[in-house]
C-alpha cells in the first residue's frame, strides 16, 4: 500500500451535470482551483523548508569536516620523522583515541517525522478504548495492546538481542566443555599407555589394570581394546 505524502484536493474540479454552467463556473471551479492553489502553496513551503534544513545540516557538517582537514594538514606539515614523539615504553601508557564526533541517533522518530506525515497520523481515527477494560482481566494486561502496540517492535528486536547473547553465552560453554572433554580423553588415553606398557610383562597385571581403566568410564573401552589388542599382535 502506498503511502501518500502529500496530496492536493480536490482532484475533480467540476461534477457532473448542472442546471447552470455559468454557476458552476463561477462557484464551484474556481472555489476548488483556489483551494488547490492555498494546498500547493502550503506544500511548497513545506518542501523549501524542509530544504533549507538539510542544506543548513549540511552546510554545518562541511564545516566540521572543513576544520578538522585543516587541523590535520597543520600537524601533518608540522610531523618531524626523525624526532619521536612518544618512546616505546611510553606507548602503551598512553589512553586510546576516542572519536569525538556526535553521530546521529534516532533518525526515525516521533520527533523526527515530517510535518504531512504528522498530519496525516492526526487525520487518524482514534484506537477504540479497550484499556478501560484493562482491570476486568485476569493477566493483568494492557487491552489495548491487543489492537495496537507502538513498542512491539523495539520489544521484539530486543528480545531477538538477548537470545542472540544468550545463544553466544551457551556456545562459549560448550566449546569450554568440549577443550575439558577432550584433554580428560587425552589424559586418560596417556594413562593407558603408561599402565600398558609398565604392565606388558605381566599378562594378569596388565588385564586388571585394563579392567580397572575401563571401569572408570565406559565410553573409554574401545580405546583399551585396541591398545591391548595392540600390545599383543604387534
């Protein structure tokens, strides 16, 4: 649906038939064309304004950015490369550089609206009064939140951003269990073979030294077997 900005009426100068031309001329036609005239108008003003805004917002900008250039041209042509400024020890004492500059937020809202548009809000039809049958619900919510609800977008961008860190929060945990995980497997795979290989001559020692490993978490049996089977075939 598209969304008009600004618009001029009437659009139809002139009905239908009339018992008199010479009336509807002179009352109707010329009436509309002089209220389309007072609407152009008020656009056009509208419009320059809006101009002379942005090319003030602009002209101040270039100015900022006019100053800064000749700042930094004064210590560039100033900047000795034989002499050292700051010493290597002193380096890292120094704070880090912080912009300056103030960037725009809030570029979409409520004050930030163009005058038609703000008209055209105010042409409106007002929501129904549902909020005044707030207190007779049982979850003490709002009743006219059900209709409209002007936050629930920022509500679920926000909600988007804590599962977002939230998710980051669990992958960092799983990835810490994981490197746990897997140097208790390396250390248990070392132990093994320290035990196997400290128990080869024996035959009985080295199978209750297997066993015992073994028993201590199942899912290390196969690598056991393996070591064992490795020790005798090999």
């Amino acid at each position: 649906m598209p969304l008009v900005k600004r618009c001029i009426e009437p659009r139809h100068l002139r009905a239908g038939r009339v018992t008199s031309e010479l009336e509807c001329v002179t009352n109707s036609t010329l009436a509309a064309i002089i209220k389309q005239l007072g609407g152009l108008s008020r656009h056009a003003e509208d419009i320059f304004g809006e101009l002379f805004n942005e090319a003030n917002s602009f002209y101040m900008r270039m100015n900022s950015l006019q100053e800064r250039v000749d700042l930094l041209a004064v210590k560039v042509t100033q900047l000795d490369s034989t002499v050292e400024e700051v010493s290597l020890q002193d380096i890292n004492m120094r704070k880090a550089f912080k912009s300056s500059t103030i960037q725009d937020q809030q570029v979409v809202s409520r004050n930030s609206i163009l005058n038609p548009v703000m008209e055209m809000y105010h042409r409106c039809d007002k929501p129904p009064p549902l909020n005044i049958l707030s207190p007779y619900r049982d979850d003490n919510k709002d009743g006219l939140k059900f209709y409209t609800d002007p936050s629930y977008f920022f509500n679920l961008w926000r909600e988007k951003m804590i599962q977002a860190t939230e998710n980051k929060r669990k992958e960092k945990r799983r990835q810490k269990a994981g490197d746990k995980v897997s140097e208790f497997v390396w250390t248990c795979m070392c132990t093994c073979v320290n035990v196997c290989f400290m128990c080869i001559c024996d035959e009985s020692l080295l199978s209750i030294s297997l066993q015992a490993l073994c028993s201590f978490s199942p899912s290390y049996v196969y690598i056991y077997i393996y070591i064992y089977i490795y020790i005798y075939i090999y």
